[in-house]
C-alpha cells in the first residue's frame, strides 16, 4: 500500500465505508510500511473496536484476517462482504476463544489493542505470540502513557532482548520483531 492509498483509506475516502479508525496516522503509517515489506498472507487482530483496522489488515493480507473482540457491536461495517475476513467473538483470554484462533495459524502479523490492563496484555501475547511465524511481527498500541499494560509489557520485552520498534505519536505503537 502506498502513501496515497493509505491517506484515502484513512481518511475514510476508499469506497466511502466510513469506517472510524482509532488510530494516530503518523505511527498507523509505519506499521503499514513495515507490513509492506513484511507482505502478510494471515493477520490476527486482537481488538476489533469500530473495524477501522481491520480495513487496513483486508488490503494488505494476501489470505486472511481474523479479528478478535469481545464486543463487536460497535463494527460500523460489514467487513466480511468482498474481504477475506473472520470474527471471533469472545474474551481473547478464553480458551474457547484461543482455540478458535489457533485453528487459522500460524499468522505473519499480530496486533494487539484489546484489554489494556497488564494482565490481559501479557496474556494476548502468551496465547498468541506463538502463534506468530518465525519472522513475523507483533504491533502492540497505546504504548506511551507510563504504567499502562502495553507499555509495561514492552518496557518487558525489550529487558528480555526483543528487538521492539518505538513510534510514539497520539498513543504510542510498538512493533516486535519476531
């Protein structure tokens, strides 16, 4: 995807979804570059909020998308219609919801924004990061406010000799380098 591309699809212009996109467009957009390079066929999605990313993930993987939230009442679009797209609802800390997930790997891309407690954080990335290919890369947002779980779980990646890629904007983004 293109800086163009990116630009319309952000700013809701790319087949007039209108989908909301609860992201800041400066770190989104390095994430996409990376993808771009990365060329996913699967990406699972923790954290669906009003499907804006889920967008995104639909242009660029080549095979699949599964989105994962607890609540999808709030998906402004019908996602599944033309795209290669899965929801799962459920509680990403659930087995039955594990169990769904792991049934569609592995993946090349995992992004992480549901539960921003420490607890829910590190548990997406204990279920899900194994589910990730050598290779791969995990986005983890709303890193930057101190204290939260994403940053706390990255501050602990980072100790344990991840390669963790900082862009910090509105909310903060890591990309973990698997």
């Amino acid at each position: 995807m293109n800086k163009d591309r990116f630009d319309q699809a952000f700013n809701n212009e790319l087949g007039g979804m209108g989908v909301r996109i609860a992201q800041d467009p400066d770190e989104f957009w390095q994430v996409i570059k990376r993808l771009n390079i990365l060329k996913p066929k699967r990406i699972l999605e923790i954290g669906v909020q009003y499907g804006g990313t889920s967008l995104f993930w639909n242009l660029i993987a080549k095979e699949l998308v599964i989105g994962v939230d607890c609540d999808l009442s709030g998906v402004v679009v019908d996602l599944t219609r033309g795209f290669h797209y899965e929801f799962i609802s459920g509680d990403s800390t659930d087995i039955n919801t594990i169990t769904s997930v792991e049934k569609f790997a592995p993946y090349d891309f995992l992004w992480i924004d549901g539960g921003h407690t420490y607890e829910i954080a590190k548990s997406d990335w204990d279920n899900y990061s194994p589910m990730i290919r050598p290779g791969g890369l995990i986005g983890v947002h709303d890193v930057k406010a101190q204290g939260t779980g994403p940053e706390i779980l990255i501050r602990e990646l980072e100790e344990a000799g991840f390669n963790c890629e900082l862009f910090i904007g509105h909310k903060g983004t890591a990309l973990v380098h698997l």
